[in-house]
C-alpha cells in the first residue's frame, strides 16, 4: 500500500512483513505479561495455604480480565498495520499511542485493583479510542471509514464502564471492567453494528495475510519468551539444589516442546493458510481468538513453572496444579483448534493428551508440583514425537483450511 497526497492509502504494495516498530510494540507485551504473571500470585492467592474457598476463582477471573484488555490493545493494533499501510505517517504514530499506552497498562497491572485502576483504564481508552480517531481522520480509505466511525462511536461508549469502573472499589470494578470488554467483544463480532449506520461482516475486511500470521506467530513467541524469563528469574532467586535445578530444567524442557509444537506445522504455514481461505478476514478472526487461547495456556504454565521452582517438593495447593497441568492442557486445546483452521482436521494426540493430564490431575494434588511438572513435560514429548513422526519421510504437508 502507497500513501499518497492528502493520506491515501491502498491495499495494493502493502509490506508482508512486520516492521520494526511493531517489533518495538511487541517487546512492551514481554514486560506486560510478566506483570499478568506477577499479579496472579497476589490474585490467585498461590502462596501457601493462601487458596482459600473461592480466592483462585475470583482471582483468576480478574487476571483473566486484564489478560483479555492487553490482548485487545494488541490484536487491534496487529489488524490496523495488516490492513493499512504500516510505513503511513499516521499509522505509525497510533502504534506508537498504542505502545506507550500498553507500556502503562503494564506497570498498572500489579496494582490494578487497587490503587492504579485509573492509570490501566484510562490508558486501555486512549489505545483504543485514537486508534478509529486517528485512521477516520488521516487515512482516506472510503470503504474502511464507516466501520471506523462505527468503532469509535462503541470505543467511547464502552469508555464510559472503563473509566466509571476505575473510580469506584471492588467489586464494582471487576464487573464494570467486564461489561466493558463484553461490549467491545459481542460489538466486534457482530460487525460493529450502531443504530443508522449499519453494520459490517467481517468476510469482506481484506487483510494481508502473510502479515498477519507474522503477527501472530510473533506474539505467541512472546509469550514462550515470557515462560522462560519468569522460569529464570524465579531459579535465579534461589538456591541452586537439585530439587529446584531439576524444576528449572523441566520447565526448559516444556517450553522447547511447547515451541515444537505450535510451529510443527500449522504454525509454520498460517500465512499460506489465509492466503488460500475463501475468506482470509474469516480465518484471521478465528484464528485472534485461537492464539488468544493458546497464550493463556502459556502464560498460566509459566506460572506453573514459577511455582514449581520456588515449591518443587512442597505439597500443592489445589490451584497450583490447575496451573501447572491446566496451562498446558488450554493450550493443547488451542493447538488443536489451529490445527483445524489451518488443516480441517484434529490429530488425535492433542486430544489424548489434553484428557491424559486431565484425568491425571487429581492424583497429581497429592503428589508434588516437582512430580506434576514432569508429568507434563512426558506427555508434550509425546506429542512431539507423534507430530515428527507423522511428518517423517512425507512431503511437507499444504494447508487446506476449512474456511
């Protein structure tokens, strides 16, 4: 896409490729989900005999919460540049409000419930309010400038929870954040629709795929990244005894694997996959929500991981093995969902591990976190091993989405 006089952009020459202010963007998410790992400790009450009655739950709805806010931010920005020339001046300049803004939001998080809700709300508002201001204003694309008046107009409503929800306690908070963002997520799946103005479908957005998948995958590396930083600090902060060496080399172990088999194959030719689908806006949407899965997974298992290094041989709290067995197991799921956008089909050795961990995780309770994170770190070789050997000697699989 070439900008030309007066912002002009077109869909034809867009960059298939990110940029590297996008990379800049992504390593703001590094330090935010860190932040979302930290501040699960404190809401899911994971400290010793700190699970007590409903605290894991209500807990892990909140880190949910502003898990789901970050996302938002970043998926918003990542469809902005794969629709859009990301080298305009304009675009450039909302990813940049978008990068400050999650950078706040990130050093919000810890204390999001408490004393810098303000700070989390306002600056998840002015990402996603300037982001259809900016492009309505500045990008003269006739058939984008509906739907974007359309989300600025549910981006201000929505605003109104946000910022009413930051100035008030718990648990009105919580539940205003939450009405918030199922606004903005029943609106965006609906088309955006608002009284007098119509609505869109989602099949006739046109998106450069390549570019999008890109997106994807990155943020996905993003958060195995943030595994392994938590896993480090968290055995770096310690003794280095064989119980904890071993909990920081099962946790090694699972991310290599986890890498394995998200980029064993679908992950690999998403961009191919978009490219091929009847409708690529379809399958981008599908698969938004897809890695959005598979991250939760993820983070949730480095959560585990820490948990596992600073408590390798302690008996588990119930919520501690929800998280060591349940991280992998949500992303097992979400694999297997990809497979199926990318493919049309499921391997079967996603479903039985996913139920093989799940069947096993009430013995796992009375056994230790250091015994439960071996466990998994068996059943993903196995998986592992079922992919490569699927894929051995066979020409390299084509994508064939169902889409």
């Amino acid at each position: 896409m070439t900008a030309g006089p007066g912002g002009h952009t077109g869909l034809s020459g867009l960059p298939t490729r990110a940029t590297f202010l996008e990379l800049f963007f992504d390593l703001v998410f590094v330090f935010a989900l860190t932040r979302v790992s930290a501040r699960a400790f404190a809401d899911l009450a994971l400290e010793p005999g700190g699970t007590v009655g409903w605290a894991p739950v209500t807990g892990g709805g909140k880190t949910v919460l502003l898990l789901l806010a970050l996302w938002s931010v970043w998926q918003g920005t990542a469809w902005t540049t794969s629709r859009y020339d990301p080298y305009h001046i304009w675009v450039q300049t909302l990813v940049v409000v978008a990068l400050l803004s999650s950078m706040v939001m990130g050093v919000a998080v810890p204390h999001a419930y408490s004393t810098t809700g303000l700070a989390f709300a306002v600056a998840y508002v002015v990402a996603q309010v300037s982001r259809p201001l900016i492009l309505l204003l500045t990008v003269n694309v006739q058939q984008y400038r509906g739907l974007k008046l359309r989300m600025l107009i549910v981006y201000c409503v929505s605003a109104v929870p946000w910022i009413g929800g930051a100035l008030t306690p718990l648990p009105w908070r919580v539940f205003l954040w939450a009405f918030a963002l199922s606004i903005e997520y029943v609106w965006s799946r609906l088309g955006w629709p608002v009284p007098g103005l119509g609505r869109s479908s989602v099949n006739r957005w046109q998106v450069v795929g390549e570019h999008l998948a890109e997106r994807y995958q990155q943020f996905f590396l993003i958060a195995l990244g943030e595994t392994v930083l938590v896993a480090g600090l968290a055995y770096s902060a310690g003794d280095f005894g064989p119980p904890r060496t071993a909990a920081f080399v099962a946790a090694l172990a699972a991310s290599v694997l986890l890498w394995r088999i998200y980029f064993q194959r679908a992950g690999q030719i998403l961009a191919e996959a978009v490219a091929k689908a009847a409708h690529p806006a379809t399958i981008g949407r599908s698969a938004a929500d897809t890695h959005l899965v598979m991250v939760a997974g993820v983070v949730a298992t480095a959560i585990g991981y820490e948990l596992t290094i600073e408590h390798p041989l302690e008996h588990p709290e119930n919520a501690w093995v929800v998280l060591i067995v349940g991280g992998p197991v949500l992303f097992l799921l979400g694999r297997a969902r990809f497979e199926y956008e990318v493919f049309g089909r499921v391997s079967r050795s996603r479903w039985i591990a996913a139920l093989t961990l799940l069947a096993t995780a009430p013995v796992l309770i009375h056994t230790t976190p250091l015994i439960a994170s071996a466990l998994v770190v068996a059943v993903l070789l196995v998986v592992a091993v079922a992919d490569a050997r699927r894929a051995w000697g066979r020409p390299p699989e084509q994508a064939t989405p169902p889409f």
